[in-house]
C-alpha cells in the first residue's frame, strides 16, 4: 500500500445471491483527499462503501484501511477501525427523538468518556463549523432539509474521524443548500485532515469540490481521472452521463424482446 494512501482497494469482487455485483475494482485514496464514486443507481457504489467500513465481505481481492485489511479483522478490531470513521447517510438519517444538540453529542458520549462539559464545548465547536450553533435546541422536525443534512454532518465529524464516507449528500437539497453542503464538505476535509469519499449522482456540484473521480458501471469501473481529465473525456458512458443524454452506451429502453412481436403476442 502506497505510504500516501488511507484506503487501498484491490482485486474487489463481490456476489450477492450469485449475481455479481463488483468485478476486479482497484481504487486507491490518498491521505487527505476528497475522492468521488459515481455511476448510475445500482452500479455497486453503496456495496463498495459497506465493504469499505467492514460491513460485507468481498468474493474475492481486499480493501485495506490504514494499513490493516478489514475482513481479516476481529470484531473488537472492527469496532476499534470504525470508531475512526464517519459515515454520512443519504438524507441525513438523524435520531428523530433527539435535539440537535444530543444527535452531535451521541458519538461522544457513546464512544468516549469525556467530561459533559468537554462534550458540550465540541458539540457547540461542531455545530459552530456548520452555522448551526443557534439551532441547538431544535428537533428535527423542525429542520428543514438543508439544516438537517449540515447537523448530520456535524454529528459525522463529530470524533475527528480520519476517513470520512458520504453516500449521496446531496440527494433532495435546493440549490443553496447544496452549494452549502458542497463547500462544507470540502473545507471540513481539509480543517481535519481527513480522506473522504462520495458517492454521487450529482455531477456539478462534485466536480467543484473533489480531486479524484472513477465512474463506475455494471460493477466496474469505466473512467478515472481528475475532474479536468473526466470534462475532457469523450468515451461514450462518461459522455453520456456527464452530459445526461438520453442516447448513448446506456440505453433508454430495458431489454426485451422485438416490439412488434411482443405487441403480437398480446393482440
């Protein structure tokens, strides 16, 4: 494993149900970097992040986290390796019967055994990161998307983690939102130091922020490069989904038989 390399995939393959879902994936992330996964829905982006925090084991090859393969690790080894990451759900994914403030407070009092008065100086410091100090108090339900997505990702951050995963962050946000979350995610990355990784549909809003990008498709990655590189590259799959074009690799009808047959056939 490279030295400047957090996260090192080789050789990855994954079935589920004799189905292949990921075939041969090599994806290397570099300390502190922000790395983006992107492909159409049910490419296998999510699958690679459930085997990068130790949830799945692969078919085949290994994905390596610090230095250590994770599904060679024990349970307690596990933990301990998770205890360093942050995970980011799609849609924020927040303890509904919990304020604001006990939601960012939750890892630390779960995984350490921090003084309450400690505890509250970080929570304040986090929420402060993301312009959310005055909505400490506030449930849930009286957020609204945008600020539900920025106290996640307070809560996220929350134990300084050194790798940091988001799976789809901006899905559902405005357009103001959305920049918000994006420039968040980038200046938190950078303030601790830390290598993330998205998963995303967005195009726009990720190429601004990241460094890296591999498309991925059916399982395997299609084009890698940096976001300069990929704008540049005229292969049909990146094209089409760089651009959204309805004609392309990705076809717009699911395959079937012939159509007048099959009209026919039910006359």
């Amino acid at each position: 494993m490279p030295p400047s390399a957090l996260v090192e995939i080789r050789d990855l393959n994954f079935t589920y149900d004799k189905r292949p879902v990921l075939q041969g994936i090599n994806m290397t992330f570099p300390k502190g970097k922000l790395v983006a996964i992107m492909g159409l829905s049910g490419c296998g982006k999510t699958t690679l992040l459930r085997h990068i925090g130790g949830v799945l084991k692969p078919s085949k090859g290994y994905v390596k986290v610090d230095g250590q393969v994770m599904h060679e690790l024990d349970q307690a080894g596990l933990y301990a390796m998770r205890r360093k990451m942050g995970m980011l759900f799609q849609f924020g994914a927040l303890f509904t019967d919990m304020s604001v403030y006990d939601n960012v407070a939750f890892q630390m009092r779960e995984h350490t055994s921090l003084p309450e008065d400690i505890i509250h100086s970080l929570v304040i410091m986090k929420l402060n990161a993301v312009g959310l100090r005055g909505a400490q108090n506030m449930m849930p339900s009286e957020l609204s998307g945008g600020m539900a997505r920025r106290v996640a990702l307070a809560r996220t951050v929350a134990l300084d983690p050194m790798l940091i995963m988001y799976d789809e962050p901006f899905a559902g946000l405005d357009p103001i939102s959305l920049t918000v979350i994006g420039d968040l995610i980038r200046r938190l990355n950078d303030a601790l130091g830390a290598t993330s990784i998205i998963v995303t549909h967005d195009i726009q809003e990720s190429l601004k922020i990241v460094d890296y990008v591999y498309f991925m498709a059916s399982g395997v990655i299609m084009a890698e490069g940096t976001p300069d590189e990929l704008r540049a590259n005229q292969t049909g799959f990146v094209r089409q989904f760089m651009h959204g074009e309805m004609d392309g690799p990705v076809p717009f009808h699911y395959p079937g038989a012939d159509y007048r047959q099959d009209l026919n056939l039910r006359a």
